[in-house]
C-alpha cells in the first residue's frame, strides 16, 4: 500500500460501504450524565473508584458471582493480560504458550506481552477453537507454561473441560471470551474457580462501553490476584505483590458501562427482534444454511457458512459489488499474517478451510430491513451455485 501521510491515513478509515459490517450504538450523552455527575461529587476519576465498584457488583449479581466476582479493565486486551499475569505470571522457565490461530490479534499480542513464545494450534471443526482432548497429547506439552483458549465469535468452550485439563495437567489456561458477554449470560452452567474468563467491553462487543473489559473470577482467591494484576500490583496498602499492569478501569468508562447496563435489556430486545427478522428473510429466499446470530455465537456478529472458499469470496465480492461490507473476523488465522509472527505452530487444516468459509455478514441492533433483504438475497443467488461449478475467487480478505 502507497505511504500515506497522517491525516488521509485516518479519514480513509471511514466506510465506503452503503451497509457497514458492524454499528456500534452505545448510550448517548444524556443517559452518562447522571453517572457523570457523581465524578464531580467523588473526585475519584479511576483507582477502583465508586461508580466501578458500583459497576462490579452489578455484573458480579447478573453473572451469578456468589465467590470471587469482576476485576474491571481498561480494555479486553488489558483483561487478558491481567488474567495471565494472575494464573501463570510472566513467562519462566516453561516459555511456551499454546494458542488457536483462529482468534483476534489481542490474544496471542497479550501471551507475547506476557513474555511467552506462542505456539498456534489448529481448532477443532465443531467448536472452532482448541480441543483439550486433542491438547493433552500435544508434543510439545513439557514445555508449555500458559493455554489460551478462544471462545470464537463469543461462542464458549467447555469451560468445564478446560478446568479439568488445567487442574489435571497443572497447566494455567486464561479464556479469551472477550466477544461472549451475551453468551456468557445465556449460560446457566456454574463457571470453574480454576480457570479466568475474560471479557471485553469494546465498542463493536455486544455490550460495550467504549474501551473496557473485565476477568470473570469465580473464586475470591483468583480475583485478589486478577485486581492486583491490573492495579499495578496493589490493593489495599502500597505494598506490591505479583507481576502487574495498569489496567484498570476507569471512572469515566465505568459511567458509560453503568449506562450501558441500564439500557441492556432493550438492547438485547431488539437484537433478538432483529435476528430473528434476518432468519426470517433467509427463510423467505429459500437460504440454507441460514445465517447465525445469536444463540451460541454472540449478537455482536452474523455468520454465514459457505459451503467452498470460493463461494464465500463470491459471496463476499457481490456483497461489495452492492455497497455491503463482510468481514473474515480473525483474518485467514494468525499464521497467515504477513507481517506480524511468523510463530511456531502446527499444521492448519481446519484453520485453513473454516477461516475463508465463515464470513461475518452486517449486523447490529438496528439494521434496516431493506439491507437484510439485499444480503439474502445475494446470499441465495451465490448459494444456489453447485459447488462443482467453478466460481471465479480473488484473494483478498
Ligand atoms: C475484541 C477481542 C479482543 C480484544 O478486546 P479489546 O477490548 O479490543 O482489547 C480479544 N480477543 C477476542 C477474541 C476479541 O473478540
């Protein structure tokens, strides 16, 4: 790409597209007021200041957090670090960490942050990230200190499971559900003390706040050391204990998170209402399979399966063609990358096929019906092509 120089760089980060992939909608400026105001009563702009601790207790009482409960974050990224700085600390002697190539650069940045040496392992085609059957006979196992697991596109791994390999093999494991915060909500399974879940709160996350994120603790233990890893190692006194960041929340976003949480269940309602329109408009042109939305992945997406790579990338070019944007979401996995890596890591297969056959189609709370029709209707002509009959295939992402 030509060097561009600052001001262009930025303004030629606006869409082009008629129907954008994704269109956050956070609380406007009214709904922050109240929860601004208290910051010019309190003069406590950050340091786990009370519209936080506020914040905290809300999402500890919606997630069920009897023992242990939220350390609020600045960031998903933040969170994933502070969640590796508490389980497994920086890298020691076992410098290996195991991650999925399938996931969002922030994952393996934060094992890289975290002093570990990646490790990219290919996911399983159900679940579309690591398998810890398949992990516990790993090679290179001896050497690992630190598991990171996805949770693609907010869909939960068995958290059950990973608890168990990690108690078992001893191995810290952090799971990186930053896209799961609606998930997270529909699953009514106890989480597992042993294992940190990390949330993020960014704009495009279902339930965002601008930057933000928490690590999910389900034990008061996990937690105290989960705070003061992103509280530069304090709480309570000034004495540091334990590998840290300054990674905390702050006041300001924790007033917009408040909000955001006041307006949660209407937000969640129309999500609902408009997947379930989408379905409908898939339905009507005969599409199959019909996209997903919602259920086990997150609202924050649409996804559309593609029987081929070259019906994706039809799919993908005639959705330009009309001004619609999509989006491979974790790019062709994290060992295609051109200029980031190269990482040790495994063979890909399923990497390879499921990262050009799942595109992220638009979606948000308030996508207009005229845009659904459209998609599933490109969807339906591109799908209505067998798949022996060759499609032309660009390869751009
Ligand atoms: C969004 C996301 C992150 C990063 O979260 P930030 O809040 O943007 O730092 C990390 N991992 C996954 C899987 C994500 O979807």
């Amino acid at each position: 790409m030509k060097q561009q120089n600052q001001p262009d760089l930025f303004s030629s980060l606006a869409t082009p597209f008629r129907v954008p992939v994704a269109k956050p909608m956070l609380p406007k400026a009214q709904a922050l007021m109240p929860y601004l105001e208290k910051l010019d009563e309190s003069r406590t702009y950050s340091n786990l200041g009370p519209v936080s601790q506020r914040l905290k207790q809300r999402l500890d009482r919606l997630f069920g957090l009897t023992h242990g409960g939220c350390a609020l974050t600045a960031s998903g990224s933040a969170a994933l670090i502070g969640a590796i700085l508490a389980t497994a600390g920086r890298a020691d002697k076992k410098r290996v960490a195991l991650c999925p190539s399938y996931t969002f650069v922030a994952t393996v940045s934060a094992v890289q942050n975290c002093g570990y040496d990646p490790h990219l392992v290919d996911v399983c085609a159900n679940k579309w990230t690591l398998d810890p059957k398949a992990l516990i006979n790993h090679a290179r196992l001896g050497e690992v200190g630190l598991i990171v697991v996805t949770a693609p596109y907010g869909r939960l791994p068995d958290l059950a499971a990973w608890s168990a390999f990690s108690t078992d093999t001893g191995i810290p494991v952090v799971i990186d559900a930053a896209a799961s915060f609606d998930v997270l909500l529909r699953n009514r399974k106890p989480l597992p003390k042993a294992v940190p879940v990390v949330l993020s709160f960014h704009a495009t996350k279902a339930f965002g706040c601008g930057e933000g994120g928490a690590i999910v603790c389900a034990a008061p233990d996990m937690l105290l050391r989960a705070v003061r890893a992103i509280n530069n190692g304090f709480l309570g006194n000034r004495n540091v204990i334990g590998d840290n960041i300054n990674g905390k929340m702050s006041e300001y976003h924790a007033c917009v998170a408040m909000a955001a949480l006041d307006e949660w269940g209407p937000k969640l309602a129309q999500f609902k209402f408009t997947a379930s329109a989408y379905v409908q408009a898939a339905k009507s042109w005969g599409m199959k399979p019909l996209p997903m939305i919602g259920g086990p992945t997150s609202f924050a997406y649409g996804l559309a399966r593609l029987p081929t790579d070259a019906h994706a990338q039809e799919l993908r070019e005639q959705l330009h063609g009309a001004g619609i944007d999509s989006r491979f979401w974790y790019g062709y996995g994290l060992h295609a990358e051109t200029d980031f890596g190269p990482f040790a890591c495994d063979k890909m297969p399923i990497t390879n096929t499921l990262s050009r056959r799942l595109l992220g189609l638009p979606f948000f709370g308030d996508l207009p019906a005229e845009a659904m029709h459209d998609i599933c209707q490109i969807m339906a002509r591109v799908l209505a092509v067998s798949p022996a009959t060759p499609l032309q295939s660009g390869a751009q992402l």
